[in-house]
C-alpha cells in the first residue's frame, strides 16, 4: 500500500470481515497487524452479537412473564 487511504480502506474491508483480495499486506509487520486486526474483530462481533443476543432473550422472558 502505497498510500493512506488505502492502508484506511483495507482496515474497513478487513475489520468488517469483506476481505476483497484488492490489498494484501506485503511486510511482516503489516501480516501481523492485520492478524491482530482479523482477531479483534472476531472478538468485536462475538461480544456485540453475545450482548444482542442476550438482550433478546431477557425481553422475551419478561414477556412471558406478562402472560
């Protein structure tokens, strides 16, 4: 990558788990970043999707309750 914007376009792509194929890290520190960036997002979606989750059927049971 040879400018800014690209380096902020494959973190998008890649946080947001797309992945095209159009950038590709070259170095061994930017292979590496990239690992720590995959991870973190599967961290990221696994959290927000375990709290959403979660959410749901807590109101569900209120629900319930009030039946």
């Amino acid at each position: 990558m040879h400018h800014w914007h690209d380096a902020i376009y494959f973190s998008v792509v890649t946080f947001t788990t797309l992945g095209y194929g159009d950038f590709s890290p070259v170095t061994q520190t930017a292979k590496t970043i990239v690992i720590l960036q995959v991870a973190s997002a599967v961290i990221f979606i696994t959290v927000f999707l375990g709290a959403f989750v979660s959410n749901i059927g807590q109101l569900i049971k209120i629900q319930e309750r009030k039946t």
